[in-house]
C-alpha cells in the first residue's frame, strides 16, 4: 500500500518508530485530550494496536511523513472504531504541535477519506472528537463532516463525552475527492 498526498507520504508504525511516537503522544495537547500521560508501556501498546489494525483491516494510524523535510508531522489513519455500539471506520489524526496549523491534518484527512471511499469503497467515516477539541473539529469540518450526535467512551476508567461527525461516500465528490 502506498498511500501520498501533495505534501505527506504516509507509512506503517513500526516498533523502531518508538522515539517519535512516544514524543507525539506526551505532547501536552494529547495529554489533555486523552487525560494521562502515556508511559514507555503505553506507547508500546500504542505500537501494537496500530501494528494489530494493519494485520486485521490493512490500515490503521500511518505515520505522515513530510516528503520535503523527511520529518513525521504526526499519525493520520483509518481506524476501525465502535460507536455507539456499532463498528464504523474512522479518520483519525495526531499531529507533533510543531506541526498544527500547517494544513497537514486536512490534508492528511482528505487523502485518508479518498482511500476509504475509492479503495475500500466504505459507505461512511466517522470522526469521534473530544468537545474542547477545537481544531480536530475544525479540521473535521474543512473536510465536509457534519456533526450527527455525540456518544461517551469509556477510556481507562473515565467515562470521555465524545462528538461524532460524518461524513457519506455520496458527498464527497463535492470536496474534490473523487478519483
């Protein structure tokens, strides 16, 4: 699978990937948003369940690769996900905070909702995003989902309220992302 778009090359997460990832996820943005710190075995955890996505579905969260720098701006992916009791599959997007405001996670999103309808021919992606999560709503907006409710996860104990944003294979066609 190779998957690119105008400014990213995206890659599976590999175990030697450690530094990176273990560097994203202790950002004080994720932090917040996911309310704890990761230690070296939740990274490590971390690792295998993408590693464990890619054996099960193909894809999971890619590490996103600036093809001018070689630099990991962040993880974007297709994550298969439950909400509210059913299994959909989702857009999910991490960015190192150096990176945010670039433009990198829409465009990561919309390479990803490109592979999903085209590829996969899935009918629907969904987004499930924190509420205090301003600029993951936003980016989920710049894509063409709409918001269709809200749902609480269950996350280590902690009950996390959740908003759920769609977006349908019929339009996106109306953002540029037919093949």
């Amino acid at each position: 699978m190779i998957l690119e778009s105008e400014r990213l090359l995206f890659r599976k997460i590999e175990s030697s990937d450690f530094p990176i990832i273990a560097e994203m996820m202790r950002e004080e943005q994720v932090r917040n948003i996911w309310e704890h710190y990761f230690s070296d075995d939740d990274v490590t955890a971390w690792i295998e369940k993408r590693q464990k996505g890619y054996q099960n579905h193909g894809i999971d969260y890619l590490l996103a690769v600036s093809k001018e720098s070689r630099e990991a701006v962040g993880q974007i992916g297709l994550l298969k996900e439950v909400v509210n009791g059913q299994e959909v599959w989702g857009i999910g997007y991490i960015l190192r905070s150096r990176y945010c405001g670039n433009g990198y996670a829409t465009e990561g999103a919309k390479a990803m909702a490109d592979y999903a309808f085209h590829t996969l021919k899935v009918p629907k992606l969904v987004c499930d995003i924190r509420p205090m999560n301003l600029p993951s709503i936003a980016v989920a907006k710049r894509i063409g989902m709409v918001e269709t409710g809200s749902f609480v996860k269950q996350y280590r104990g902690k009950q996390m309220p959740h908003l759920i944003f769609e977006l349908h294979r019929d339009a996106d066609e109306a953002l540029g992302l037919e093949a």
